[in-house]
C-alpha cells in the first residue's frame, strides 16, 4: 500500500481522543480505521495532564491501527479553540511586472502576517479571504491578473505555544510526528458546512466537552474565529450538582434522556438514578432535567451571541447557524438555538469519507473526519503547486533552447 495514499486525522479533545486512519483511493477516501478513548488530561481542550493524555492517544491509536493492519507514523492534529487568538490583517505590495504572479502573492501574504501576534502565541495559520488589485475588490484568485497595486485581506490564527508544545510533546511520546496543526472549528468546516453556506454567510458552532468554538465564514472565507471556554462538560456538572448524583451517571442521564428545550419535555416523564453515598435513588421529572440543561446552553448561546453582535456579524448569516460536535447531541437543540439566535439552526454531520457511515455519521467525528478532508486538500494544492512549477520549469528550458539554436 503507498503510503502516501494514507491520511490520519487525530482529534485530542476535552472529553475523549479521536483516531481516524483513511486511504485515498480512485473512489474517494475510504476509512481503515477508527479508534476512540475517553480523555481526561485535557480541561477547557488545553493538556493539563500529559501522562493521561498520552495514555488516551496511544489507545485510539491502536484500536485504529488493529482495525485498519496500519502502523500510523505521521497525522494531522486537531488545536482546540481554548488555546487559539483569531485577528483579521491587510497586506498590500506593488505587483512587480504588472501581472500577479506566486512572488507577489507570496509577498503580499508576508505583508498581512507582519500584525503583531500576542505575546505567548505562534501562528497557526494564516486564511486568505480575499485580494484586491487597484481599485477590484472580491478577488479570490489573483494569479494572473494585471495591475499595479495587490492588497490582500486574512484572518491570522494563533494559538498559545505552551499549549502547542504540550500536544507535541505528547505526539512525540506516542511515536507520532504532526503533519500539520489544525484549529478544530476549520477542520470541522470540512466535513459539515456546504461550498453554498460559506459563500452565503454561516456561523459554525463545534460544540465540545470544554469548549464551544466558532468560526464565521463569509463570502467562501473565515472571516472571525471565536472561543467560548464553556462546553458539554458544563452540562454534566450542572446536571450531577442538581440532582447530587455522580458526572459519570450525570453523563447517561444527559445523553438517555436529556433535552434542551424543555418546552419538548413533560412533568409527567418520569427518572431515577442513583444518589451519592448510596442512598435511595432519587426519582424527578425528565422537565426538571430539561431545565438543567437549557439553562446552561442557553448562556452558551447567549455568549455567542454578544460576540456575534459585538462584532456586527449576526445580520451576515442568511445560511444560519450550524452545530456540531459531540455535545451538539441532544433533543431540542436546534429548537433552542433557533430561539436564541433567530437565524435557522441545524445540526451538522460529518460526510465525506467512504466505509463506517453508519457509525462516523455523528457530530462526534466532526473535527477527525475534518482533519482528513483538510489534510487531502492540502496535498491536492501540494500537487498543483508541484505542476506549476514543473510546467513553468520546462516551459523555461524550451525557451531557452529556441533562444540558443535560432
């Protein structure tokens, strides 16, 4: 098997690490393997724990290597929001022979990144929205182009290096070196927003354990990236502080029965689960679960919101809202959200992989099956570039060869 055929995608999360190995094939991409296991060294998606950590990857690792007969050496690496700084820059350069060729773009991209990043933080990565030259606006491929003056607009994503280091340091304790680094919001874009919604303006909200992370694209482009250090994790201790009852029986509750619109719910549905200490089981209404848990969505939410308005980006979402990740999966979400945002809301899931449909079609694999599809587009711009290059290079010798023999 080539194996440069062979993607993997490694999502570290707050609440459990993901491994997906894929193979690129005339097909598409078709999944060999997946291995999952509860995370408990991370909190708010940064590591806290390295040993845990370690223990968590090197477990979904292996189950993805024994199903899939594939040792995994390399992966693309999912960087929570909790750790990440979003600001958007300009760049502006002379186009040097009139027409744009890669130098320029390469320049005037240099141009953008100069802003300052804050203190503590290494660039992530850097995301065109869009290029002017002169006085055209809206350009999304310059290459080409005649003009004079090239401008370029980008959103730089940085994220803490204390936070970076720690996820290398455990990657290298596994035996796994990072492709690449991915913001966990972008890798989800891959696998749940259609090319129709980021053309038209849509809000993505990845739903974690820890964190809720959000990216706004417009116009085919990020163009805002927002954390909220606030998660699903949230929602189980609210849940098991309510009740006094353990977050490992809060977390079945949640996932059982809970709602969070509990306007879906009635007094009359009726719960038990087991007290702390052991004492008699407690009995409540599935509408006091309800209660719990939109209250605590509904801040979410609403601190989305604030950011949105801040930034005077709620009125740049005709494609609405979508959710996604794991704690995206709960009844009467969409409902709620709706409420909140007044835009449509839907719940995003992932697609785009061939093989398990049944079990990766679930906001859960989001940022893994994200991770894939950004790393698979990666190449092909890899290969493209190459061919350009080749092209131009072969292109140069023949002219050369006429110059010299006529």
């Amino acid at each position: 098997m080539n194996n440069q055929n062979i993607k993997v995608g490694i999502d570290i999360g707050t609440s459990k690490v993901v491994c997906l190995i894929v193979e690129s094939n005339p097909e598409g991409l078709k999944v060999l393997g997946l291995g999952t296991h509860p995370s408990k060294g991370l909190k708010n998606g940064v590591v806290v724990d390295i040993e845990s950590t370690v223990t968590a990857i090197q477990e979904a690792t292996n189950k993805a290597e024994l199903m899939s007969g594939i040792r995994v050496h390399q992966a693309y690496v999912g960087i929570s929001g909790g750790s990440s700084n979003g600001l958007n820059s300009e760049g502006v350069v002379p186009i040097k022979d009139k027409k744009v060729k890669i130098s320029d773009v390469e320049k005037v991209i240099t141009a953008a990144k100069a802003q300052s990043i804050p203190d503590g933080y290494k660039l992530l990565h850097i995301l065109a929205r869009e290029y002017a030259i002169d006085q055209q606006s809206g350009i999304k491929e310059p290459l080409g182009m005649a003009g004079v003056r090239l401008e370029a607009k980008v959103h730089l994503v940085s994220c803490e290096k204390n936070a970076a280091e720690n996820i290398s340091s455990c990657m290298k304790a596994c035996g796994i070196s990072v492709q690449d680094y991915v913001l966990e919001q972008l890798a989800s874009s891959y696998s749940v927003l259609s090319q129709d919604e980021k053309k038209l303006g849509v809000c993505l909200i990845d739903l974690g354990g820890g964190t809720s992370d959000v990216a706004i694209f417009m116009d085919d482009s990020i163009s805002h990236t927002i954390n909220i250090p606030v998660g699903g994790d949230h929602v189980t201790n609210d849940i098991a502080r309510a009740i006094q009852t353990p977050t490992s029986q809060a977390e079945e509750l949640k996932k059982k029965y809970g709602c969070a619109s509990s306007s879906l719910t009635s007094e009359g549905e009726k719960i038990s689960t087991p007290s702390i200490n052991g004492r008699s089981d407690k009995v409540f209404s599935r509408q006091a679960l309800a209660d719990v848990i939109e209250h605590r969505y509904a801040e979410i939410f609403q601190m989305i919101r604030q950011r949105l308005e801040i930034n005077d980006l709620s009125q740049y979402l005709p494609a609405g809202i979508v959710l996604t990740g794991g704690a995206s999966k709960i009844e009467g979400i969409s409902q709620l959200g709706e409420e909140i945002f007044q835009v449509p809301v839907r719940v995003g899931k992932p697609k785009g992989l061939i093989g398990l449909s049944d079990i990766l079609k679930n906001p859960v694999y989001s940022t893994s099956t994200g991770l894939i599809l950004y790393g698979q587009k990666v190449t092909e711009e890899e290969f493209v570039d190459f061919a350009f290059i080749r092209e131009k290079g072969l292109f140069n010798k023949a002219f050369k060869w006429i110059q010299n023999n006529f």
